[in-house]
C-alpha cells in the first residue's frame, strides 16, 4: 500500500472514530437517528399508539425515508411514513427547529401524501384518512399546550369537516408526567437507561452499545459526509464545509464537534447557525 493509501485509511478511521462519538450524543429528535429507531415497526407502533392515545392501533408497514415524487413542482423526503391495518397513514417528522415546521410545510405534507394515495381514475371516497404529525422542538411558552390537533372545521357551524384529514403539532420540550410527556423525555434521551419506553430504549441500546448498530449509523453518517464533499467538488471546498455543517446540525450534533470535523471555529458554527435559523 503507497503513502497515499496509507494516509487515506488513517484519515477514514479518524473520521469513523468522530462518527462513534457523534453516535454517542444523538438523540430521537435528530431525524435521521429517529428513522433507524422507528424503521422498526414495533417502535414506530408504540410511539403512534401514544400520540395518538390508541393502544389498539397495529402497523402493517414502516417506510422510513420515503420518497414522494411530484412531477410538476416540489417533492418531498418524508421520515417516517406508516400504515395501519385500515390502510390509514401515519407521517411522523422531527424538527428541532420551530422555523422549519410552519403551517403551509404541514399542510403540503398532508397534500402529498393525498396525491399518491389513489390510483387515476380511483374514486375519492377511497382516499385514506391521514395523519401528519409534526415533533417540534421549540421554547416553552406560556399557555401552550404540549400537543395540537389541527383539523378543519365548518366556520358556520364550528363542526368537524370530516375530510379523514388532520395535523397533530407536538411541542417535545413539553415533558409533563403523562405518557406523552415520557414519550418526549424519551426523545430527548443520550442513553438507553434513562428511557421508559422498553421498546424504544432496547433499539436505542442497539443502535448506540452493539457494534452492528453503532456500524449502521456510522455509515448513514459517512453518507452525509461525502454529500458534503462531493458538493465540495463541484462548488467549491467551503461551500462542501457549510453543507456538511448544516447536515450535522439537523442531525443534533454538539457545535464543538462539527467545529472539529469541518475545521472552522465554534464561533463560525454558530454564526452558520443563525444564518440557517433566517433562512
């Protein structure tokens, strides 16, 4: 093996050994830990079960990541999409930004996902009864409840419309002692031992103490990272830093720490932060 190699291979494991520690520091509320957690159906079937206060509710299906095309404007990535036995929807994000949870990108996940759920020419008394639910990790506020249930409602008559169609908004720093609560301290966790959900935390504990899940999530991580070096080639190195830093601020990871792996200072973290934040 040349120099070349040989600095390479250092180099690669350097950056696995940052990746451990980074694993280390995730939390539920980084999507993409959340969607190696719930891409196991129990998993995804115990959180619904609580948000949704159903504990008959079963899954029949868990597509994390899921793709939904639109060939004539803007598709969508979602993380987390479930069906249950009725053929109901489920769509489950994260977001650790209030910012990046506004009404109109809820209300176009709940259109997304109608425009696939029917073949041409189906009929639309068929379309599925959905739910998109939205984990927001945003400031306590005075008088604001832990979770919303948005559906709409005949202004003439203040009833139900009934279009089988609602967004369910969770603030996730709402941590009261009911089992929504729990489930938001959960989310909020470093370490299996401190969870209360068995189920939750047994996945946890894969993901993060077992050397196939601490594997997994390095290499979702190294996904991220060459993403950000091959937008490095292509507009330039400190363009491929930002986009990396970016990435692993949604993932949760401690600003110290992507100062570390892009090579730029706390500070610069920071300030590539609020400028995230604006955008």
């Amino acid at each position: 093996m040349n120099n070349t190699n040989l600095l390479k291979t250092g180099f690669v494991n350097e950056r696995f050994r940052y990746y451990e520690k980074l694993v280390a520091e995730l939390t539920m509320m980084s999507d993409m830990f959340m969607r190696n957690v719930l891409n196991i159906l129990e998993c995804a079937e115990y959180v619904l079960r609580v948000i949704t206060e159903n504990d008959d509710l079963e899954l029949t299906e868990v597509v994390v990541q899921k793709d939904y095309k639109n060939l004539q404007g803007r598709s969508a990535v979602l993380d987390c999409v479930a069906v249950n036995g009725r053929k109901e929807i489920y769509d489950i994000e994260v977001q650790q930004e209030k910012a990046g949870a506004g009404p109109k990108r809820l209300r176009y996940h709940s259109s997304i996902i109608d425009a696939h759920s029917l073949f041409a020419g189906e009929d639309f008394e068929k379309l599925p009864e959905s739910k998109v639910i939205f984990i927001v990790d945003e400031e306590v506020e005075n008088e604001v409840a832990p979770i919303l249930h948005i559906k709409r409602t005949v202004r003439e008559t203040g009833r139900d419309y009934n279009d089988k169609s609602e967004i369910i908004y969770i603030n996730a720093r709402m941590k009261e002692n009911t089992d929504l609560g729990r489930l938001m301290h959960d989310f909020h966790c470093t370490k299996a031992e401190d969870m209360y959900s068995k189920v939750l935390a047994e996945r946890v504990r894969v993901l993060k103490e077992t050397q196939e899940g601490v594997e997994i999530m390095c290499k979702e991580m190294d996904k991220i990272y060459k993403a950000g070096e091959l937008i490095g080639e292509e507009r330039g190195k400190e363009k491929g830093k930002y986009e990396t830093a970016m990435k692993l601020l949604e993932l949760g990871a401690r600003e110290d720490m992507i100062a570390e792996a892009v090579g730029h200072s706390v500070e610069e973290i920071k300030r590539w932060k609020n400028d995230m934040k604006r955008q």
